[in-house]
C-alpha cells in the first residue's frame, strides 16, 4: 500500500491526470490496484511527485525508468536517460541499446549504438555480444559505419558469436559469412585462414564465397563485372584522406594539412608543413607520408621530409640527385619513384627510385618525353605518366614503366591534352581527372570537367561521367571505392570543393567541402592502424 492525495499524483504525472480527472472507475476508488508494475519503483516515484527528488542507481535505474515512462513522469525517464548515457561501457552498451529500444527512448538508443559503433571491438570481447540473438548479430556484421581497422575483426566477430554455442548456430554460418567482405582480405589470408576453417568447410554458401573471394584476386581483369556489397568496404577500413599544402586564395603556398573522415563526412586541419613548398610531390611508404621536391618560391627543391601521421611529427630524409618541382610520384612495390617534373632551367625526362630499406636513392630510365605537373599512378604494376606539359604545349600522350624490364613503354593517348591532370586507378582502370590545355590560338587555358578512363586490357581511353565544375591542379585519390577530386582551380578561384565518383552509377556526388580553398594539394590515402 502506497497512500498518496490524488491531486499531488495528477499535477506530477500524466498518467494519473488522465486516470483521476476523467469518468474513469479508479477515479473514485480509495485503492487503486496496479498490474505488471514494480512496487519499489512505484513508491519512488509517487515520493518523487511530492518532493521533485530521486535517488538514480546503476542496480535499479533501469525498472525505474521503464516505470516512470507508464506514469509519464518525463523528467524522471529523461534523468534515467542521462544516467544510462553515462554508464555506457562495452560490457553492458548492447543491453542498454535493445533496452531503450523496447522502452521506446530514441535518444539513449542511438547513444548506445554509437557507442558500440564506435568501440565495436571491445564489445564483442565481452559477454553481451555472444548471447545476442541471430537478429542482432546480423544488423551488427551488415552495419557499413561499425568502427574496426580491418575486415578481419568482423570475420573474427563471427567466429567468436558461432563458436560460442556451435550445435545451435552452425546453421546461420553462410547467412552470416554472407555479410562479410570476404573479396576485401588479402588473398594469402583467405587461403590460409577462411578456406581451410572448420565452420565453413561444409557450408555449400560458404564455399560460394570463399570462392568468390578467391576469383576476385585471381582474376583481377573481372573484377569490374564482380563488384557487390562485399566489395565496398566499410568506412573506418578505408584510412584517411590527407590534402597536404598546395596554392590558396593568398598565392603563397598554404602549409596546411587537412584530413578528411568518411565515417564522419568531415574536414579537419591535421598538421602544417614544416617550410613553404609549391607544386611537389606526395606518396605515403610504410604508413608515413613523404613530401618531395617542389620549390619554396623561386628555388626548386631536392629535398624530402617524411610525416609520421600517428605522432604527428616531421623527420628530413635523404635528398633526391635531382632538384624538381611538377614532378609526380607514386609507389611501386615498395620503392617510390619521382618522375619527371621542372628543376628550375629545364623540364625533365629523368625519373628516380626511393628504396626504404636502404634509404637510398638512383636513377631509372627516363621517360620518352620531359613532362612537368605531369599525372603519376600505379596500375597493375606498372608506373604510368599521364599528361603534364613539356615546355611547348600540354600533352595528351602516356607512357608506362615495367620495373623489371626497367623500361618506358607508349600508351594510347588521351583525347585531351591535360597539364595539371588528377590521375588515380579505381577498380583496374586508370582515371585521368580534369586538368587544363593552352590553345595556340587562345592564350587563356581552358580547365576542363571532363573525366577520361583507361582500360589496360584495350589499351584506350574512354569518357565517364563529368565533375560539376571545370578544373585544373585537383588532387584525385582514391579512397574506399570512390575516386575523390579534391580543390583545384577554376580559373577565377582556388576550390574548396570535393567531389567523389561511384563507378557503379557513374556519378560525381559532392561531400564535405575542405576549410582551405587550395589548388595543386597532394591528395593521398593513409591506411587505418591494424591491431
């Protein structure tokens, strides 16, 4: 028995407003019974309608707040809210998510599930994350915003989650191997770790996937006809996009590097370069990001200055031979090479080599053709110079390096001459990205929005989907499966605008804008951190 004065419960709760000031039988009676209801909570709450107070503790809030949400004591369910909100931790943030579901409490239910969004791999360490039902377990492994560094957590995710009661979950195993990004793990791993698995060995779903998997690193020239769900990788697998230094509104070299995360559609400032440097190049080698060349204004450089992106700190490496501004550059099983460019008198054919483990550099062939503010990108290994100017004109010719023949092959020519081309390779092809072109008979350059990709397999080019704005000096990368066109200069602005290319609807869709309008950035992709 909890005695209370009807008007002190009708002025606190709505519930009892409605029960006790309409032609309803309890608003009569001296007792009113109430099912289905904990009484402890009950007798809180009524003392809560007389003095404002409650007492919120981490064995009892829960009832009190599924109580207090029958009685529409707001204010109570929003104190608990907050409690809960507080208490997240990876050993009880599923039970709170599936808890403020069933109680209706939208805004601690998406709390809970950021939360195990976000430390997705704590959670499935504890206990909560194996006695999920199978419906829980598939929104969690389907989930493309689930933060983890690798596919290899959520394949792990699933073994623990099976393994934990095999005679009653073998029968989901191809369901929910089937949200995994199988084609996405190196294909040595898929070998020796997922096709010779014990839970998937008689699976016929499985054993599909696994094959699918295989064939897709196996048949590399396929895989533009192989592209599903499982070969779009989830956001926190992708790295981070990193737009370094380039030309601003201010023409005197923006320093700054700003970082872009998918997971959050967002641009921030990161770091700055160590010195003024304009049109140089930008590759990342073992994790760290390495600037080469450029000039600081007039002097062209030779130098190079290598960014660790965890500590956020600066070291100098060995200079090139060569000192090169416009030059391009890119990795190439390991060595990264800088490829043509400008040293200041002459436009340069030359090409070098970075070995990391002997941190040194030297000289490979050269190019057939000098080229500056040439385009650079690896492909099917193989190095690949695209457009640039020579001194003369723009270029729309190509040509290849083979490593192990050390030698500059011709490629089929672009239809547009493109100096200060964006290049990157999306899924076997190679894109060549906006850029400009001087006609002799007009001395202003043309920038163009136009987009061309290359097949290797014909050898020649082909028109996709064009960007919104015309442009040159735009940094491209390729980030997950999306090309990005980052910035560049429209011939009146320097762009603050990023664009990204989903090959499969041959589309350009714009995302976060950068904070700095800058044309001629390094854009290039640091991978996530494995664990």
């Amino acid at each position: 028995m909890i005695p209370a004065h009807r008007l002190v419960l009708s002025a606190g709760s709505e519930y009892f407003n409605a029960m006790f000031t309409n032609d309803l039988r309890e608003a009569s009676q001296s007792e009113v019974v109430m099912h289905e209801v904990d009484g402890d909570a009950l007798w809180e709450l009524v003392h809560y309608c007389y003095t404002g107070k409650i007492e919120l503790r981490e064995e009892t809030v829960e009832v009190l707040l599924s109580t207090a949400s029958i009685l529409q004591l707001h204010e109570v369910v929003a104190a608990c809210c907050s409690f809960l909100r507080k208490q997240l931790h990876p050993s009880n943030c599923i039970g709170i998510c599936i808890f403020a579901e069933n109680q209706g409490c939208t805004g601690l239910q998406t709390s809970a599930h950021n939360y195990i969004i976000e430390n997705f791999m704590n959670v499935i360490c504890n206990q909560e994350f194996l006695l999920l039902p199978i419906e829980e377990v598939t929104k969690l492994l389907a989930s493309e915003d689930v933060k983890i560094p690798s596919e290899e957590e959520m394949l792990r995710a699933l073994k623990l989650w099976i393994k934990h009661d095999i005679p009653n979950r073998q029968k989901y195993v191809g369901k929910l191997l089937s949200l995994i990004k199988l084609p996405l793990l190196p294909a040595s791993f898929i070998a020796d770790q997922v096709q010779t698995e014990d839970l998937f060995k008689d699976d016929p779903t499985c054993q599909e996937l696994i094959m699918e998997a295989l064939n897709y690193h196996l048949l590399p020239e396929r895989r533009p006809m192989l592209q599903t769900v499982r070969t779009r990788p989830r956001k926190s697998t992708v790295g981070i996009i990193y737009a370094v230094g380039g030309m601003d509104a201010n023409k005197a070299g923006a320093t700054s590097i700003e970082q872009y995360d998918c997971w959050s559609n967002r641009w921030s400032h990161v770091a700055n370069l160590p010195g003024r440097r304009l049109q140089f190049g930008v590759a990342v080698v073992e994790g760290k990001l390495f600037v080469v060349g450029g000039r600081d204004g007039l002097k062209t450089l030779n130098s190079v200055e290598c960014f660790d992106a965890q500590t956020h700190t600066w070291a100098p490496s060995p200079p090139m031979a060569t000192h090169r501004h416009g030059l391009g550059v890119g990795v190439l099983g390991g060595p990264l090479y800088a490829v043509g460019g400008h040293d200041g008198w002459s436009y340069l054919s030359t090409v070098e080599r970075w070995d990391p483990q002997v941190r040194q550099w030297s000289f490979v062939a050269s190019m057939s053709t000098a080229r500056s503010t040439v385009g650079v990108a690896v492909l099917n290994n193989r190095l690949y110079a695209v457009g640039g100017r020579d001194g003369s004109s723009c270029l729309r010719t190509v040509e290849c390096y083979d490593p192990f023949t050390n030698k500059w092959t011709a490629c089929a020519s672009m239809s547009k001459r493109r100096g200060g081309v964006g290049v990157a390779v999306l899924n076997g092809y190679l894109y060549a990205v906006g850029g400009h072109d001087v006609p002799a008979t007009n001395p202003h350059a043309l920038r163009f929005c136009c987009v061309e990709r290359y097949d290797p397999k014909t050898n020649s080019w082909t028109l996709v989907a064009n960007m919104s704005v015309g442009r040159d000096s735009v940094g491209v990368s390729l980030l997950g499966d999306h090309l990005f066109a980052v910035g560049g200069y429209d011939g009146q602005y320097y762009l603050q605008l990023v664009e990204a290319y989903d090959s499969q609807t041959n589309e350009w869709n714009q995302v976060a804008s950068l904070n700095t309008g800058r044309a001629g950035a390094c854009v290039v992709v640091v991978p996530p951190i494995r664990q």
